[in-house]
C-alpha cells in the first residue's frame, strides 16, 4: 500500500480497491452493484488534507452512488495500464474524468513508472540525443524532469512540450472510447485552462484548449471550474507542519463545494 493512503492522522482515507485493481483509491469503498458515477483522476480528485472530498459531496447531491478512483500524482497511464481500474470506469452510467498530469505520461522522450506515473524511470535514446549535457542518474519524478530541461534550453524544451501533448491526447482519446457510459471532462484548477501555457514548467502544464479539441467530440460536456479560493490559509493551519507546504498546493474543502456543485448541475440530464 502506498505509503501516502496512511500517514495523515486526522483523517481516514480508508483505502480500497475494485475489480481487482492493483491501485489503491479513497474510501469508504462503493458497492457496485448498482448504476453508479465515477470520478477519475489526480489529487483533485483523490481529496488529500480534505475530509469530504467533492465526489462525496457530489453522491449527496445527486443521490447516486459515487466511486472515488482519484489517484494521487497520476496520469491516464494508470488507468489504461490496470484492467481492474478501467472495467470499474468503464462500466460507470456517468464518469467524470479530471484533466490532469498530462506530464506524466509515458512517450518518445521518457518513461514513467506503469503505476505511480510522476515516478521517471528512464529517458529514451532520443531525449538523450535532444539533451546530451543532460546527467539523467538523478532524477526521479518527473516535475523535477522537466524543470532541469527548461532550464538548460527552453527552446528544446518545446519539443518535449510537444510530445507529451501528444502522447497525452492520444491516451485521453484512448480512454474515453472505452467508457461505456457518459463521459464529462473536468477542469479542475486554481488557474483557467485559457491561462496555461504549454513552453514552461508550471503547476498543470502542457494541457490547453486547442489539445482537447481532438477529445472533446467523443465526450458529452467540458465542465470547467477554477474555485474563489484553492485552499485558504485556515485550512492549511490544519494540516501537519511538515505537509502544509504541499497542502498549499491542493485543493480544500471549499473548492472541493464549488466543484461537486458544478459537476452535479452538468450530470443530473444525464441521469434522468
């Protein structure tokens, strides 16, 4: 079990799996058994330092049952490489999939680890030709990755951009045509998708209108949200010391509010 389900005492992840999936999500575990909703994704979806995060409130709103398959750091590869994970996706009435991580998808330049997809595993002959002043033994996630690569040549860097938006589009087509119910996408972050560009190493990079111009047509709904307040300093103050600086960069509760009611406004048509 990862490490990160179990060290924040005040509250009770209660890890769980589905369908056999190797991957662990935020509990209390769902039964499936009914028609249900599925919220894919990263830590916006996952709910870290938040004691309700918005897919609870979101089965509150809507009356359904909500499974939470967030995935702390995660990409799509996560998804496409646990059969476990993608059936209990896929056999959703409704899935709301968070648009994030693009980054950490595997492609011609880096690979990253099957599961744990922030993790970099090796860089490819090509990205080493791309940067032979490059030492890569020091590396291990792949924020670092790319900060070390714009700052030795921005323009270069590009190329990678551009490869990982790629690659990214191609897995998101790649896992939506697999859902079997509807599918809305989400946009959920302290900056609007308009904002982001895709040459430097940002908090979400690489994601941007034009790229999901190719996945929007095989999705019902892009439902984007960029909450009053990310997370307010009163709820950083309740965070262990040592994880405060990180908790400043996750959504809290009242981010996870606005989101859980912005999806429920877009989804209730298609659950009639």
């Amino acid at each position: 079990m990862d490490i990160s389900s179990t060290r924040d005492q005040a509250i009770d992840y209660a890890p769980c799996r589905y369908g056999g999936s190797r991957l662990w999500f935020r509990g209390p575990r769902r039964s499936l058994r009914a028609s249900y909703i599925a919220c894919v994704g990263g830590c916006g979806v996952y709910g870290r330092y938040v004691p309700s995060p918005w897919s609870q409130i979101l089965e509150d709103r809507v009356g359904r049952t909500v499974v939470n398959l967030g995935i702390e750091n995660a990409g799509i590869d996560a998804y496409l490489n646990d059969p476990g994970a993608l059936a209990t996706a896929a056999n959703a009435s409704v899935v709301v999939i968070q648009m994030t991580c693009a980054h950490n998808t595997s492609n011609r330049f880096y690979a990253t680890h099957p599961r744990r997809n922030d993790r970099f595993l090796k860089a490819s002959p090509s990205l080493m030709s791309l940067y032979p002043e490059m030492d890569f033994t020091d590396i291990h996630f792949t924020r670092h990755l790319l900060v070390r690569l714009h700052g030795i040549c921005p323009d270069r860097f590009r190329m990678v951009a551009q490869e990982v938006q790629m690659a990214w589009q191609s897995r998101m087509k790649s896992l939506v045509s697999r859902m079997h119910g509807e599918v809305f996408l989400l946009w959920f972050a302290p900056t609007a998708l308009d904002d982001i560009r895709a040459d430097i190493p940002m908090e979400e990079p690489f994601l941007d209108r034009e790229l999901l111009r190719a996945v929007m047509p095989h999705a019902k709904k892009l439902i984007e949200v960029v909450p009053s307040d990310w997370r307010t300093e009163d709820e950083v103050a309740t965070v262990p010391q040592l994880e405060q600086h990180r908790a400043r960069h996750l959504p809290g509760l009242r981010a996870h509010c606005e989101v859980a009611e912005a999806v429920a406004r877009a989804i209730v048509p298609a659950l009639q």
